[in-house]
C-alpha cells in the first residue's frame, strides 16, 4: 500500500500559480500543462507584447523572480519558550531570522490570513545594510559576485552608493518579499510601506507590478512634523516620507475615515440629541446637483402655501436632494424643518445630526482621510524608546501614533498584522495601545519577524547587554505591555500582552533522502537511539511538531499544543485537531486507545520507523483511523487523513 509522507517542501509555488490559472481558464490547462495557444484563444487571442514594453527592470530582476519561487529548504521555526511571554494564552508572534525565509516558513500556516501589513525597510540612503539572499553561496563567492566584502556574514551587507549595482541590490531584496507578502494578504488586505525619495518611484513600480497598478490606493505623504529635515538633500530641506498603500484586492476594502474636522456646526438640539446628538440644519434645495423632474415636485409649509425648490434657490430652477417618498419619511421622522429665511420665504431644511446618518442609521460620523499626515515626529519616537531605557540604537524609529494611525485606517478588528521589518517592534506597541483603547473588545494580532541583527559593541544598547535588535524589539514589547496593564490594570487578563518566539534554524527531522545518505546511520542505531534514525541531534519534541505544523493550511503557530499523558509520553495534540505521535514504538493498544479520542482529531500523524517490520499493524492502523476520520468529517466537513514522517 502507499502510504501518505509529510512533505519535506513546504510551498510549491509553481502548481499554486497553476492551479490559480486553472481556475481562471480551465481550457487553457491541460494534463497539468499550460496550452498557450488556448490560454491566448481565452485572452481573445490579443496581440502578444513584444521584446519592448512598459515594465521596470533592472540587474538580477529574473534572479530575483527564481528566488521568489525557490521553496525554503533544510529550515524550520525552533519555539523560545524562554524568550516568549504568556505563551499559553498569547495569538502574538515575533520570530527571529532573515525575512524572507521566515515568510516562506510561514505561507502554508497565513496564506491569506493577514489583514494588514506594514513595513519600514532599509531606506537605501547608502548607508543601509540590505539582505543577501545568495545563501547558498560562501562569503568569497558573494564578495565576487556582488563586488563588496560581506562583513556582517551571509544574511545582510552594506549597500552603498559607491556600488555600480546599487538601486539594483535594494531591489533585488525587495521584490521576492514583496510577493511572498501579497500572497499573505487577506481578499481585503492592505499593505502600507515607508518609504523616502531615493527609492519611491522604484518601488512603486515593482508594487504595480506585483499587486497590479488597480490595486494602488495612495501615496501617503507624512510630513514628519518636527523632523528635522534630511541632510542628503543640498537644495530643498526635505521632511516627508512616503507611505505607499496597495490592497490584495481594491474592489474588497474599505478605509475608515478620521473624525470630522467640523464638528463644531453640530450646535443645534432637540427630542432627539441623546440617540442622534446634535445637528445643523441644511437646505434641502440645491440648484448646484443635476436637475431631475421627480425631485422638482411641491412641499406644503405651515400656513397651507406650497414651496419649490426654486422657491429656495432665488427663483433659479432647481430640484430637492430628496425624492418626494424620502422627505415623506424624514417629516415623519423629525429631519425636516419647514421655516421662513430672513427674506421671508418658507425654506425646507433637513437635519444632519452628527451621529446619525439620513437613513437613521445611528452613525460615527466620520471624513475622509486626508492624503498628507501632518502631525507626529521621528524626535517623539526617539524620546519614547529614550523614556523606556531602550534609545540610542533606533534613531530613525518610527512614532508609535504614526503606526496607530495607520493601523485604525483599516478595519483589522480581530485580524493579524504583520511587519517583517519590524526593528524596535513599534508595529507590535501600537497594536498593543490600540487594543488597550478598545477596552479589549478587539483583539487584533501580530506577527513581528526580524533579523538579529548585532548592535555595535560601542553602542549605548550593546553595552547594556542588548547583542542584537531583536533582543531590543522583545524587550521594548515586553515593557510596552506591563506599562499598559499598568496604566489599565481592569485589562489584565482581557488583553494579549504576550508573544511566542521562534526562531529561525536548520530542519529537526532527517528527511528521506537525509536518511539514505546518513553514514552514521547503523542497525544498533535503530534498536538503541531510534531518535537519531528519524531526527537531527539534539532534536526537541516540541520543535518537531512545529515543523510539520509548517506543512498544514491554516493553522496558526500560536494554536496550543498539549501532551497526551493519557496515549504516551511523546504523543501531542496541536490546535486540538493534529495529533502527532512521536512515540518510539506503535502497538495495538496505543492505536485503540487514539482510536478512542472525542473528539477525534482531523489528522493522524506517525513516525514510519516506530512501526519496525510490523506491515500488518501499520496497514490496519492506517485503514482504521482513516476510516474514523472520513466517518466523522462526514459531507460537511474537509477529510484529512492519516501521514508519516
């Protein structure tokens, strides 16, 4: 019988693409090929674009697509539960490793589950360090090929402008992160990106071409109040940032809008204030919209007389802003004042109250948000991490209420955000601060992924014993959290204040072909250190568990994992749906007792070598829970199954 092998590969990105242009032009794919000639009979057999075209390109574009599609082998995410805060109960995540790699890790588990992304990645100012992704290559070979000395190791390097290559290098990190992060993005996802002048128009140009230009929702201009200027720029002192937004899908999302900057035209009162609360009163005839004969129609004023609208427009011709059913409503229901101008002619307002809308929808009115931001400074930033003993690494950090502000533009209310830049970790501080104003009721999540970068051994954080950046962002969460349940101590126990730490590291489970090749590998191996035939070294349990949870769909690395005392001593329940036996050795009595699980896992997953030779055993165990599974999945359910690794 064949068996069902947990993957080694965690993504495949060629088959998804297939898949999704199956689903588009079913025609058009065909025994797992492309039928070009079909696909163009599907297009309406447009013109094919030439050799010259509209696109941005530039050194190593098509090296930076390969690796975009170049699945993430021989790594996995190591759980710290030394490092993590309230890990039992926390949805926060911050992981530790180069940002492309982790996204990859993570694209089975949140493929479409992030509602927001925001990132502030290297500026390219020339004195950035950029990530290298030639991982394969040893430092001597990099140092030829992009023509620098990789002094900080494989993963990240100095791009200066001295550099033929240099737009060329900032471009080649960012464009495979940039697709990893659309992929992640839910239907009405957004993702928000700081950026200056050196790089804007670049970047702009590879979003168009990986959100697609429909998708673009604003260039953002935060005019860094109190910024001192940048010191690049010898003709003009230049203080704005750019905050490039794009949606997964433009058609799915909404914006929420900022509080009304005229609020104070809300003066008026009546019976209705409490619900309602206050109003101004508007005329109901408009000679400015287009005149339309159903809305010219005749409205009885107090004394018996009729008005019309070009009654209230100087006896130009004019129409209502309501048709005649709609004011028949609002009269009934109090919208309408009927009363005689300074002129002495009978006038028809309406109501606009300023928390419900004329519909009587009981509202928050709200504007739309402006394109420029023109309050909040880089120096409140500076002076926060200084208040919270963690500054003097950070200089260019970006203030929390920049974040916050961006964060309430979206409706994420219970959604994950991530920020695969995430530096001093202000994405996490803001999203912690907001939830906290809300009382709790929202419980918005995020995921924090950052290279740990070393600090300088002459910096202020270094000296206090901060060796990298990633020990800066952890700790600055973790006192942002105690201060807010401080400040609202009615909140502790409401609001997730924690996070899991993972980290990036080489794979746990010798895979097959690891396996075949082990030379250590020996019979006495097997009979006396079964571990070492199945796992690396050292290999946790734990951490194994994660590693094949990274090869599921939608189940978070927050989700719970539990040890099943009952079954064994390395039998676990992931997300109260996986059950991964890592058991040494399977018997009939161990399988009858997961057979005897309600409620029954979705999936069953087994080391093949705690089987030994026992064929028969292995056969029944998988028919047998398999069968159990599809019985209780039933037709309402998806069926999973029953893996070894």
């Amino acid at each position: 019988m064949e068996y069902k092998k947990v993957a080694e590969t965690i993504n495949d990105f060629a088959n998804d693409n297939l898949s999704k242009l199956a689903q588009l032009f079913p025609a058009a794919v065909k025994d797992g090929e492309v039928d070009f000639e079909a696909l163009k009979q599907e297009l309406g057999a447009f013109k094919e674009v030439g050799s010259e075209k509209y696109e941005l390109t530039w050194a190593g574009k098509q090296n930076a697509k390969k690796v975009a599609l170049e699945d993430v082998n021989g790594k996995t995410l190591n759980y710290v539960p030394e490092d993590s805060k309230n890990p039992e109960t926390t949805e926060n995540l911050y992981i530790e490793g180069d940002n492309l790699e982790v996204l990859k890790l993570l694209r089975q588990n949140y493929y479409g589950a992030i509602k927001m992304i925001y990132i502030d990645p290297p500026y390219n100012t020339g004195n950035d360090f950029i990530y290298n992704d030639n991982f394969a290559m040893s430092v001597e070979e990099s140092e030829i090929a992009e023509g620098n000395r990789d002094e900080l190791g494989e993963k990240y390097k100095p791009n200066s402008k001295s550099q033929n290559r240099y737009h060329a290098n900032w471009l080649n990190m960012m464009y495979p992160r940039l697709k990893m992060a659309k992929d992640l993005l839910t239907e009405d996802g957004l993702i928000f990106i700081s950026i200056n002048d050196n790089e804007v128009d670049n970047l702009k140009k590879i979003c168009d071409e990986l959100f697609g230009d429909q998708n673009f929702v604003a260039d953002l201009i935060w005019s860094n109040k109190e910024g001192g200027g940048s010191s690049d720029s010898k003709l003009f002192r230049i203080k704005h940032e750019h905050i490039l937004c794009y949606a997964k899908n433009i058609v799915e999302i909404e914006i929420k809008g900022v509080p009304i900057s005229n609020e104070e035209r809300y003066k008026s009162s009546d019976e209705f204030e409490k619900t309602r609360g206050k109003y101004y009163l508007q005329k109901l005839g408009m000679g400015s919209i287009q005149y339309s004969e159903s809305l010219d129609y005749p409205i009885e004023a107090p004394d018996g007389s009729f008005v019309k609208p070009a009654d209230n427009n100087n006896g130009r011709k004019a129409c209502w802003r309501w048709s005649k059913i709609k004011y028949q409503w609002g009269f009934a229901n109090g919208f309408i004042v009927r009363k005689k101008d300074s002129n002495d002619v009978w006038t028809i307002y309406t109501k606009q109250y300023l928390n419900c809308d004329n519909e009587g929808n009981v509202i928050n009115r709200t504007q739309r948000p402006m394109g420029v931001i023109e309050s909040f400074s880089s120096t409140q930033a500076s002076k926060l991490l200084e208040n919270m003993k963690l500054g003097g690494i950070f200089p260019y950090s970006k203030p929390i209420e920049l974040v916050k502000y961006i964060i309430e533009r979206c409706y994420t209310d219970d959604g994950i955000i991530l920020d695969f830049f995430s530096g001093s970790a202000t994405t996490a501080h803001a999203l912690m601060q907001l939830n906290a104003q809300d009382e709790g009721i929202n419980k918005r999540k995020f995921i924090m992924v950052q290279i740990p970068e070393k600090t300088s051994e002459n910096s202020e954080a270094n000296q206090t014993g901060y060796k990298n950046i990633c020990e800066i962002g952890k700790e600055r969460i973790r006192r942002a959290g105690d201060k807010i349940i401080e400040e609202k101590p009615e909140l502790k126990g409401k609001l997730d204040i924690g996070f899991k730490v993972f980290k990036v590291a080489d794979t746990n489970i010798k895979w097959n072909h690891q396996t075949e090749i082990d030379e250590q590998f020996t019979v006495d191996t097997a009979v006396y250190t079964p571990d070492l035939m199945d796992f690396m070294p050292g290999a946790k349990d734990e951490d194994i568990v994660y590693e094949v949870m990274l090869r599921q769909n939608d189940v978070p690395l927050s989700s719970t994992l539990e040890t099943l005392t009952d079954i064994g001593q390395r039998t676990y329940l992931y997300a109260s749906s996986y059950l991964v036996c890592l058991e040494t050795e399977i018997t009939v009595a161990l399988v009858d007792k997961l057979a005897a699980l309600n409620p029954l896992p979705f999936k069953f997953i087994f080391r093949d070598s705690a089987f030994q030779d026992d064929i028969a055993l292995k056969d029944e165990t998988f028919r047998r829970l398999k069968a159990l599974i599809e019985k209780n999945a039933g037709t309402s359910k998806k069926t999973y199954t029953v893996e070894f690794i």
